[in-house]
C-alpha cells in the first residue's frame, strides 16, 4: 500500500455499504474462534476506476462492514498491483492455504471483482471450494452472502467481471502492438545504451559501458563463458550495472561494486539490440489470464534494423548464440581444450569430451566420446588427439580458404545455383508442418478450457478431467518442441544465402593464419564430425569431417570428403 495513495483518500463517500446480509448484529450464528478473511485487490487497470478502489477504501469498508455485523477476528489480505486474472497473488494463496487448513470461517471482498475476475476460477471457489470447507463468502457492494444460498445473478456477475478484464487487456495489447511495430523500443535501455536528450525513444551509446559490452561479446567469441567472463570483469575492476548507476545518480554504492554475475552476463549475451535494432515482441502470453511469457518464434518478432548504433555485428550475435548451445566446461587441470563443444561423435552423435591432465604434457590431451565409458558404455572411444586435430582443422581451414580465394565469383554463383532449388522446397514444405502443428495447439488449448468449463459445471467427473488433461498436456509438449524446432530450421534456412557473404567476410579477416586460436575456432567451424578408427589395413586411420560456420557441407573438393589422419601402432600413438 503505497503512502501517497492514502494521502488522498476520502473515506466518508466510498463507506455507503449495500445491505449484503440484513440480520441484525448478534444474530448471525458466528464461529469468532474462526478467522475473517477482509480481503482487498488493486490493479494497475482498476485505478482508472477512481479512487473508490482503493486499497484504503476497500480496507475502512471491510473494516466497518466486520464490526458491524460483529466479525471479531479479522484479518485483512492485501494484493496491491496484481490483476484479477490470476490467483496466483501472495494475499489470495494466504488465504487459502489457511481455508485449507480450516481456519477461516469468513470471506469478504468490497465486490466480487475484487476477488477475481476469471469467472472460471471464481465460480470454482465460491460454489466448490469454500463450502466445501465451510467457509461463508461475502461480496458486500454486490449483496452477495453464501449463508443465504445462491444468487442466481452472481455468475453473470462473474462473466461481466471477466469481459472486463479481456476488454482491458485487448486494449493494453492494441496499444503496445502499435507502439511495438511503429518502430519504437518497448522497453528501457539496456546496459550499453541511454536515452537520447533530445528523444526519450532514441537510444545512444553509453561511452562507459558500450565498450564493456563489446569485449564481454569478444570474450564470449573467444571461447570464454558468463562465469568466466564475470569473474575477468571482477579482476579488472570493471563496475556493474547497478554501481555505475548509482555512481552516476550519486546514490550509495553496492557492497561489491564490480561484483559481475553470471545471469548478468549471460543476459547481456541474449540481447539482440546489442546489433543495432529494434527488438520488439520476443515474448508472449497465451491468454490474458496466464501471466507465463513464452519466447516468441523469430518471424513473430517485430525486429527492425539500424535504429540506433550498433555495439557488436549481428554476425557476431549469432555465433555468440551458436556457441552458447555448446557450453564448455574447464577440466580438473584447469584446462580446456580448443575444440570442446564442438566435437561430435559419427556413430552415436554425442559430444566427444576434452580428457586431459597435470600430467599430461599437452600431445596426450585427446577426446574421448561422451557414451564409451572405459567400455561399459553404448559406444566405441573414438579416441583422437587435441594435437593430431588441431593440425587437422588448420589444414582444412586453410584448404577452404585457399579455394574459395580463387575464384570467389564462380564459388558464389556455383553454391547459389546448387541450394535455391531445393531449399526453397524444403522451405515450403516445413512451413506447412508448423502452420499444422500451431493450429493444433491452438485447438488443444481451446479443449482444454472446454473439459475444464464440463468438470467444474459437474458434466466431467474430476477423474476423467485430469487423464483427458494429461493427455492433452502430453501431446502440447510434443508439438511445442516441434514448433519451436521447425521455426529455427525454417529460420536457417532462409538465412542460407545470406551466409555466403558472411563466410566471405571471414576470409577477408583471416588471410593466413599461422596457429588456430579459440577465437578462430569459434568463427569458421560449427561441428567436426569424427569416425571410428579403422584399423583393418595394419595401420590406425581415422576419418574427421569438418563443417564450416555458415556454409554447413559444402560441395567441394577440399572439404567435402571427411579427413584421413594416420599413425602407426604404439603406445599413446594413436591418431
């Protein structure tokens, strides 16, 4: 309850109290033992209703309604800022966990859309809930008391209480739609930016921590990950978001001011406007009554580019991204090995883990495949050396270069001409699996409101509710995991030819490269794929397939054949 708002609370016009329950104080056959509930509910969108909604109002109505019809032991319930939407509010679970409990003897509200206003839930716990722990209901303003049995009136009451809240929240949404897709960030500057002076909605560069931003995506590229990152911040005596902000607004300074975080880094790492765009949209709510955001698809984004100025490229982004799905972890050697993450096994298709120690003088570091288990596993070693595949990626790496240097035009024109035909099929025909697949979790969220509205009007048994439930549940998950998979397929490859260019880029940057480092690793390879050896011929040879950033396989002679690497047998000798 905020200070200012009871500050300018009148009490006397808001406390005229309709006669809910007309018996005269003493009558009412009261259990004083059990506690009253005078609960009170305030949302962002109830204070266009004026000030008779207020917390305060509602608090001197209960109050005197209580003590004149001699409730004693009362307890007020104060949910300040939560919609009636959702009864997943600290007052109303209070209540309720002590109504299980068979404390409470009394409910009251100022009005029934102070309680809620999902008619489903409503109608749930006053007609289901409440008796059946005894609990007589109130609604004082709408003449509402359960001790004198139904009113016929109370669920339309609801259904008006509901439409309110849809009608409110179709509004909220139009509003934010159109500011969202004019072009306009919907939300605050994030840490890197600050709002222009001369235009609220512009963002600029923040010149102190812009470059921080910058190098904790170059650190990211480089192969480092948001704790490692946090922690090199933290050395380096950089501030956090909260010091620098205090420090410039003169306001006391954490205990810790460059304590760096990993949920700090890691969500610095997913913003998107770091490119230079509008990002609006990213995620949305199924119904107005479920407050959970779920990620939007890429393509239901409202993304707009060159908006403000860019701190990283939106290559740089999207490998961040990559490298984020690949998490590498430092051995009990404290070391890592250059290639972690991105080693995959050909037979079984798990990761091949980095295996290394103090030991070790750096030609025995290998990986080994995550299912072989010292042979009690799934699958076979696929034992390789870090040394043996290093020379391996710096060979193929510049291969690649080399040829497409050669002839960079008919390159460009030969990979176009090759993938537009059959990516555009493709394209097609996975768009029809994701329109099908999100027309059937629309029509699943729709049945299940519908057993829910049969078992709480008594025409589905409670049983039969919760199995058809689960089945439902069972197959949203299945076909959310479809969506969500489809979207980033269909999204890839679309993005395809786009990506010739960016590879090109790269090899610009890169003109010879003496030794790999991870930052080079992390740019050109996306996977390598390694083979069990073969050692049919007398001599141990292994394939290793190198798959290119942007390019996935491509069809020409130097990278398209998976290396041979070969030794001869002997001990800690094998490729």
């Amino acid at each position: 309850m905020s200070t200012n708002r009871l500050d300018h609370v009148t009490m006397e016009p808001c406390t005229t109290v309709l006669s809910a329950d007309p018996q005269k104080k003493g009558e009412d056959n009261v259990d004083q033992q059990k506690i009253t509930i005078l609960y009170c509910r305030l949302s962002n969108e109830d204070t266009l209703d004026g000030e008779s909604n207020s917390i305060a109002n509602q608090r001197a109505i209960l109050t005197r309604y209580a003590a004149d019809q001699g409730f004693t032991n009362t307890r007020i319930l104060v949910d300040d800022g939560y919609t009636g939407t959702n009864f997943n509010r600290p007052g109303v679970q209070e209540g309720l966990s002590l109504v299980e409990q068979g404390l409470v003897g009394t409910w009251i509200v100022k009005d029934m859309s102070r309680f809620g206003r999902d008619y489903l839930q409503v109608g749930r716990y006053t007609e289901i809930v409440f008796p059946s722990f005894d609990v007589r209901f109130i609604a004082v303003n709408d003449g509402v008391d359960s001790a004198r049995g139904t009113d016929d009136f109370t669920p339309f009451r609801n259904l008006f209480n509901d439409f309110y809240a849809k009608d409110t929240s179709k509004k909220v949404r139009s509003v934010m739609k159109t500011r969202g897709t004019s072009g306009k960030h919907l939300g605050k500057p994030p840490y890197g930016y600050r709002p222009d002076p001369q235009d609220k909605d512009h963002w600029i560069l923040d010149e102190d921590a812009a470059p921080v931003v910058k190098r904790i995506f170059d650190l990211a590229i480089a192969g480092k990950g948001p704790s490692q990152i946090a922690r090199i911040l933290e050395a380096d005596g950089v501030l956090t978001t909260k010091a620098l902000y205090a420090q410039r607004k003169g306001k006391p300074m954490p205990e810790r001011p460059c304590h760096w975080v990993e949920q700090s880094v890691a969500g610095i790492l997913e913003r998107m406007e770091y490119t230079g765009c509008v990002c609006n949209f990213k995620t949305y709510s199924k119904s107005y009554k479920l407050k959970k955001r779920i990620p939007n698809a890429p393509e239901d984004m409202f993304i707009l580019p060159d908006t403000q100025e860019a701190i990283i490229t939106q290559e740089q982004w999207d490998r961040v991204q990559e490298l984020r799905q690949h998490k590498r972890r430092m051995t009990k050697a404290e070391r890592q090995g250059l290639f972690s993450g991105l080693v995959v096994c050909a037979d079984c298709g798990s990761k091949l883990h980095f295996a290394t120690c103090k030991n070790f003088d750096g030609k025995q570091d290998h990986y080994v495949c995550a299912k072989y288990k010292s042979g009690r596993g799934t699958c076979s070693a696929h034992y390789i050396r870090e040394d043996v595949l290093r020379d391996v990626v710096l060979e193929r790496i510049r291969a690649v270069t080399d040829y497409i240097r050669a002839d960079v035009e008919g390159f460009q024109e030969d990979w176009l001409m090759c993938q537009r035909e059959e990516q555009e099929k493709s394209i097609r025909e996975d768009k029809r699996r994701l329109e099908k697949a999100k027309k059937r979790l629309a029509d699943i969220d729709k049945l299940i409101t519908r057993i829910y509205e049969d078992m709480v009007l008594g025409n589905l048994s409670q049983e039969r509710y919760q199995k058809m439930l689960e089945g439902y549940e069972a197959e949203q998950a299945a076909l959310n995991n479809e969506v969500i998979g489809l979207e980033d397929w269909v999204a890839t490859r679309e993005e395809m030819e786009d990506n010739v260019d960016q590879f090109l880029v790269l090899l610009e940057k890169y003109v010879d490269i003496p030794e790999l480092t991870t930052t080079i690793v992390n740019e050109f390879i996306k996977q390598i794929i390694v083979y069990a050896p073969d050692k049919s011929s007398g001599k141990r040879t292994q394939k290793v397939k190198i798959v290119f950033n942007f390019l996935e396989e491509v069809e020409v002679p130097e990278i398209s054949e998976p290396v041979i690497t070969q030794t001869t047998y002997g001990r800690r000798k094998t490729a």
